[in-house]
C-alpha cells in the first residue's frame, strides 16, 4: 500500500504506465460508434430552449481536428497569438489585500499553474525552426533548440503524418510537484485537467487569427444562427462588417462564404431543402 502522504509514487506509476497503446486494430478501424449513456432511474425529460446566438458557439462550430497541414509560412503574429491564448498572462488581480495575483488565460487548482508550454517550429515568419520554451511573464520565446526538430518528432507520435508540415508543435509539460505538494496524488488529476484547458484555447484561437479568412468564416456562422433568431439589427450590423472585407478577400474560401452568407437570408425550411 502507498502511504497517503506520499504525494507522487501512485501518479508517477501511472504516468510511466500509460505510454501511448499501439492498438494498430483499433486505430486503422475508421470511424466509431460514439455511445451514448442513459441512466437509469429517469424521472422526467426537460426539453431545453435554443441556446441564444454566441460568438463562442459559432468558434466552437468551426473547431475540427485538422490532419492535413499546408506546408506554408505562419506569422509571427499567428504564433503570439496562440501562445498568448494557450496559458499566457492576463492583467493581474488583486484579492483584498493579498498579493497581486497574475491572471492566465485558464483556470487551475490553487493557482498554482503547473504547466510549462514549449513548442516546435517550423516555417514560422523571423523565428528560427528549432524548440522554444514559452515564456508566460514576458511573453516571449526562449529558444532550446536551433535547428528543425520535427523528424525527431517521428517516433514518438504514431500520428506523425498528420503533423509533419504543421508549423507548431505545442508540448503541454508539467512541474508535477507544484501541484502535488497541495493535491498530493489528485493534483495529478487537475494537472491532466488544466492541460486539456490550454489544448481548447489553442483549439479556439486556431480558428480565429486575426486577418485571417477563417475570422469571416466564423462571423458568416455567426450571421446565420443571429439570422435564425430574428435579431435582424444584430445580423444586419454584422453583415455590413463583414461583406466588404469578404468582397476584397482573395482567399479560395471567399466564393464559399459569399454563398453562405447568402443562404443565411433564407428561411430555415428552404435551408433545410423542404421547400
Ligand atoms: C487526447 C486526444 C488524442 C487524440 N489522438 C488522435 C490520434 O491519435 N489520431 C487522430 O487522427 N486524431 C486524434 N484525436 C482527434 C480525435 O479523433 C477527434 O477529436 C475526434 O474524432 C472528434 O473530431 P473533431 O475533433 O474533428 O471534432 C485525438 C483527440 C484527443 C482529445
């Protein structure tokens, strides 16, 4: 039996035994079923109202996982971005009359804020292909590594052709005992949770660079839920935004969005092709 006051040996015996599981089967098996749970002992069924038109749910909407990176050069100003999203400052806080507090942009047990956030580059604008640590306070990049380090990626992800022209690689890390001096073993549980946090923002801010296309994507989306709702001030405004710099856009997305952006003027039935 592990002592309860050892904080690390349960969660270190698991994080060595969980090393990536080559079910070749079930990877090459293409799509699942997902499952769905219905528990037992149902006492009523509360239908829902439509939730109100977001600009977090459009974002959400756009998030796919992408497995096919074009092998183009990113901006500077597109990896800021990310890496401010990921786990970057925000403006401190003060409680009471306690230390300032230093935001970020996800939560964590005790603010204690166990993660460490590096990542491999490649073809990204005034920054050399190498490996990076990200620092949070000053928000800068502290390189590790000078030369491209994605073959070495390889053998470490079975996935590897999905990400090899990607343009970064983030390595979520963790200072386990940060967290775990409080939490003890549980703190290894908040770590993986505050983890999957900074993926989603990252996620989020993937699909929402400033200048890029996708932004218009993201607003057509959001035309089209407002517009369902009959907020017709609200949509007429966003449209007004958007269609200039959608006419002025050479992306190959633009045509598309032209078009959706019509189609969200129509009514729901002939959206939906029943009239
Ligand atoms: C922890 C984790 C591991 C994943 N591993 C893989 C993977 O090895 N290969 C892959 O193609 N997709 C992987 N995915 C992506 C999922 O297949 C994908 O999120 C899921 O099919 C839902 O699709 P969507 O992200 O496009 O909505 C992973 C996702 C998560 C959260």
């Amino acid at each position: 039996m592990i002592p309860l006051e050892d904080p690390t040996t349960l969660s270190l015996l698991f994080h060595l035994n969980s090393e990536p599981w080559l079910n070749d089967e079930a990877y090459k098996g293409g799509s699942v079923n997902q499952e769905l749970k219905v528990p037992d002992g149902i006492i009523a069924e509360i239908p829902l109202p439509r939730p109100s038109g977001s600009a977090l749910m459009a974002l959400l909407a756009q998030r796919h996982s992408c497995r096919d990176f074009a092998p183009v050069e990113m901006s500077l100003d597109n990896a800021s971005a990310l890496l401010a999203a990921s786990y970057g400052a925000l403006a401190p806080a003060r409680f009471g009359t306690q230390m300032p507090f230093l935001r970020r942009t996800v939560p964590s047990a005790g603010g204690l804020f166990p993660l460490e956030v590096y990542v491999f580059t490649q073809r990204v604008q005034r920054l050399e292909d190498g490996l990076y640590h990200y620092d949070v306070v000053g928000h800068s990049l502290r390189q590790l590594r000078r030369e491209n380090v994605f073959q070495t990626l390889e053998p470490m992800f079975y996935t590897y052709p999905f990400m090899k022209d990607a343009n970064l690689v983030f390595a979520i890390a963790a200072v386990f005992m940060r967290i775990q001096k409080k939490y003890g073993p549980r703190g290894y549980r908040y770590t993986l949770i505050e983890a999957g946090h900074v993926a989603q923002n990252i996620s989020l801010r993937a699909i929402e660079p400033a200048g890029d296309p996708r932004v218009l994507e993201v607003k057509v989306a959001l035309v089209d839920a407002l517009e369902g709702q009959g907020r017709a001030a609200e949509t007429r405004a966003l449209r007004e935004e958007i269609e200039g710099p959608l006419r002025a856009s050479r992306s190959p997305y633009a045509a598309d969005l032209r078009a959706r952006l019509a189609e969200a003027a129509l009514p729901p039935e002939v959206k939906l092709g029943l009239r």
